[in-house]
C-alpha cells in the first residue's frame, strides 16, 4: 500500500517533478507516521515513483497506517485571491487535469528522474545525505571526542533561513496544483522539517551514542546549518519589507532566521510570486553542517567559606584593567571547582559581601557557583568531600564547609537572606576622647536601634543615592583600654557597619560617634555569622 493517498497524487507528481525529495514529498501529503520517515530515501522513491504510475482505481484512499505520538504541526494558511493562481511570471501554470492518468506512469519516470540524485528544492539536502549513517557517525564522534558526562540527550538543529521562503514557495505551487485540478484545497497540515528530521535522526543517535534523546535532557547536541545561497535568496524579502532587516552587532547577515519570518508574514503573495518560483527551483548547492556543538546545562556548587586574610577580596579587584591584589576568595574556590568539572566558565554570588579588610568568621557565608557547560557532573559525597578538601589545604586565608551540589531553585533560598536575615559582627573601636568601662555600658541596654543611612561615600560610585533605614537589634560592648573597646551587633542585613561606627561624616544617623559624645572609628571588622539556614549543613 503506498504511503500517501489518491488526494495527494497531484502533490507527490508536482513536487516529485520540480526536484523535491520523497521525505519533502510525505511531509506536504501530510504523512504522519514517524516510521516511514525512517525508511532509506530510495525505498521511498519508488513506492512513490510505483504510485504515481498506478492507476487511481489500483490505490485505496487510504495512508499507510502506523500509530505514532501526535506531531507538531506548521499551520499554513490558504487564500482565495486569483492573485494566488500566478506563478513567478505572472502566468498561469499549465498542469494537467485530474482524470488524466493515461500518461501517469510518464509523468512518475520523469518524476523519479527529476528527484533522483539530486539536492532536494525544498529542505536542501537536510532529509537527504544529513540522514545518513555516516553523518550520524560524524556526530557521535564530535560528542564522543568532548568527554562529557550524560545520561540522555536533546537534540537541536540550526537551520539556513532561506528554507522558510523556499517551504512557503512550495506550499504556493501545491495550492496552485490543487486549484487547476479542480480539487478542494486540503486544510491539513505540513510536516515541520525540523520534526522530520528528528524522527530520523534521533534513533540513530540514540544507538550510536547508548543513551536515549529525551526532550529535557540537560545534555544537547546541537548541528547548525547553513547554505552559501541564503542571502541571494533572501534579497527580494529586503526589497519588499526593509523594516524587517537592521543589522546587528552580533550578526554577520541580516537575513536571520527570525527577520526572514516576520518578512514572510508582511509580504503580499502575489508580490512573493512575482519573486520566487513556486514551486522553488533546484539550489546550486548542499547545505553545509557548519557547526556540531554540545552543550550540558549548567551544575551548582554551594557551600559556606570563612575568609581569615585581611587583604583579600571577596572578587577579582581590578580598577581601570589593574589588578589590586593577586587574589580573591572567588578565585581560590573557583580554581578547583573549574578543574574538577571540567567547565568553561563560571558565575559566582553569595549571601552578601565583605570588604577586603573584613574577615569572615564563625559558620562562614553562604555561596553558590554556578559553572557553566561541564563536562563532568556526576560527584559523590565523597569525591566532593575530597574537593573541599583540596580546596581547603590550597590556602591559609579562606576554607570552605558543606561544599554540596544544589539545583538551581535553591539557590533563592540564599539570596532571600541578604535582606530579610540578620547578620552578627565584631568591631574594633578607637575613641579620640578616654572612656571608661561606664561610658560605654548603656551600648548594652540598646534594642533596636533605627538607622538613616544614606549611601555611603566609599560605594556611591556603584550604588545608587538613597537613604536606607536599617535595624541595629541589640548591641554588647568589651571594654578594653581608654581609646579602645570592642563592640558585639546584631543586625539587620544591609547594615553599613563601618559607617554606624564613625558616621560618615554625618551621612549616618545616630552613630556611635554622637551616641558618645565623640569621634570615633572603626580598626578591624568581623563577620561571626551570617543567619541564613543554607545550604544545609552536612556531617563531618
């Protein structure tokens, strides 16, 4: 039984004829079972060469039928203007009637030789020689050669922008066939070519590669592909609607995938047939499998770090392209994690920041990584344990704890606590005038403490101007000499610590400064703990 029905007789002699490949052909007869895409091309071009020299009274109406998962569809829309009726020269085309069938097996032989070796007018090749076995092969060695772990893949495909204009081209003679014929147009759809594909495509990769394609895999293996006639295509779309095309930056042609689209939607059919032949000649040349990429998403690390360097950043600190100082706690974790996961690059964030001079003490503050495209993914506790480890014997000014992997929802946990949790820190101060132990013992009775901070002077350079106010919970105070004494806070996240301390020139207000009754400053400064329950905490 052949794989379209009688309807499509006129369709598989017009395309078959004009140089399109038989998958091309199924897809226009909206031939939906995945397994007869499958089928070696040249099978499918007899059966259709076979079809067409049957006579009509020899073929059942029927499609081949095979029960397969519902596909995706391009919906294209018919018009009834006469304008439509034209070909690319303005003329009606000459087609033959639907009861001649006396010449039907001349019209498949010729058919069968227009198709047959060559570059298919419609997907360029793309359901042709980028369906077989050895492109296939060529791919799973790229993935193969990039050492990634995964257990599934998705599959993607790039394809040349022009296929949309040649796709409606075709779709613009079929009409026109069914039209001369007297038939009713048929309101079913055709096949995507990208769904085609990768009903093909997708069985082969999944047995060359042992794993199975699965659509939300995080591992992709992407081919993108392109053809050296795109923009000669393309160029009556700019002529017709140049709104559609502006340059970009990024972009060598503006004649993407996207802006040939939105052309395609403006332009007026009979303006369409005036330009591009319908059905679409036969192109010059075969696509070109320009790109073979794969991409796995992205890992999360997280953890907590104790920072005990006084000069040490929490980022690279790098003014006017000059680095400050050799490095920073992103960079001694990152340097390890980078290598064990085998990524290309890295985004780093954590529940707040210290300034260089400032140390992190106590349970440490919370971090998260994320490292992009890696190639390893799987670790165990204890292979993580072991990179902790090893993170932590590197250096003597930072360690890091409950180092774990995370998803990526979880790390909204942690950027909830720069607002909304309390901080603890320790201060170092100096008076110009003496104290003693009593002139400082009210700091101790303090509850919830208002502040009004304007945007300090040291970060108005990066941060917005505005007045913040902020909770001092309580406080408790360390004598120490008569210049110096040590202050315990408890505070509300985003509290300028330094600047309640000496006042900032006033920008403060109330600081320790006027609190005192004298001028004040701040000589060291200590995180103890930052109250953010995350990540958790993993046994020793």
């Amino acid at each position: 039984m052949s794989p379209v029905a009688e309807k499509d007789r006129a369709v598989v002699q017009l395309l078959l004829g004009a140089g399109t490949c038989p998958r091309c052909v199924l897809r226009f007869c909206s031939v939906g079972s995945q397994l007869l895409y499958r089928h070696p091309q040249q099978d499918l071009l007899k059966d259709l060469q076979e079809f067409l020299r049957s006579s009509p009274e020899q073929e059942g109406p029927e499609c081949l039928g095979v029960a397969d998962p519902p596909c995706k569809r391009l919906r294209l829309e018919h018009q009834e203007q006469g304008a439509a009726e034209l070909n690319h020269n303005g003329a009606a085309p000459q087609l033959p009637s639907a009861g001649d069938t006396g010449n039907a097996g001349d019209a498949g032989d010729a058919a069968l030789h227009s198709s047959a070796g060559r570059v298919c007018n419609v997907c360029l090749g793309i359901l042709q020689q980028f369906c077989e076995p050895d492109f296939v092969k060529k791919v799973c060695q790229k993935v193969n050669s990039a050492d990634y772990q995964f257990t599934s893949f998705v599959f993607s495909v790039s394809l040349p922008p022009q296929l949309s204009v040649r796709e409606r081209a075709a779709w613009l003679g079929v009409k026109q066939q069914m039209r001369n014929l007297g038939l009713p147009l048929a309101k079913d759809d055709i096949v995507q070519l990208k769904e085609a594909y990768k009903w093909i495509i997708h069985p082969q990769l999944a047995e060359e590669l042992g794993v199975p394609a699965d659509g939300k895999s995080l591992f992709e293996v992407s081919v993108v592909f392109a053809h050296p006639e795109t923009d000669e295509e393309c160029h009556f779309l700019a002529t017709a609607c140049p709104d559609c095309f502006k340059p970009a930056k990024n972009k060598q042609s503006v004649f993407t995938r996207m802006a040939v689209i939105k052309a395609l939607e403006r332009i007026k059919e009979e303006d369409f047939l005036k330009h591009f032949p319908c059905p679409p000649s036969s192109p010059k040349n075969l696509c070109d499998a320009l790109e073979i990429q794969c991409n796995n998403g992205a890992v999360f690390v997280a953890g907590r770090y104790n920072k005990y360097s006084r000069n040490l950043p929490q980022t690279p600190w790098i003014i006017d392209g000059e680095r400050k100082l050799e490095s920073s706690v992103e960079e001694l974790i990152s340097e390890h994690l980078m290598a064990e996961f085998k990524a290309d690059s890295f985004n780093f964030s954590s529940s707040g920041r210290e300034d260089v001079d400032v140390r992190t003490l106590g349970n440490g503050r919370p971090f998260a990584m994320e490292l992009v495209n890696p190639r390893r993914i799987r670790f165990s506790a204890e292979e993580m344990k072991r990179l902790q480890q090893a993170i932590n014997d590197s250096s003597d000014k930072i360690q890091v704890r409950d180092l774990q992997l995370v998803t990526r929802e979880a790390i909204g946990r942690m950027k909830e606590g720069e607002e909304e949790k309390t901080k603890t820190y320790s201060a170092l101060i100096w008076t110009d005038k003496a104290i003693q132990r009593e002139d400082i013992a009210f700091l101790d009775d303090i509850k919830e403490l208002r502040l009004e901070q304007k945007t300090p002077l040291r970060v108005l350079h990066r941060r917005p101007l505005a007045v913040r106010c902020r909770l001092i919970h309580s406080m408790s105070s360390e004598y120490i000499d008569q210049h110096h004494f040590r202050l315990h806070l408890r505070t509300q996240a985003g509290t300028y610590i330094k600047e309640f301390v000496h006042g900032d020139f006033g920008r403060t207000k109330p600081n320790i400064g006027s609190l005192l009754n004298r001028t004040a400053d701040i000589l060291e400064l200590d995180v103890e703990s930052v109250d953010v329950d995350w990540p958790p905490s993993l046994a020793d």
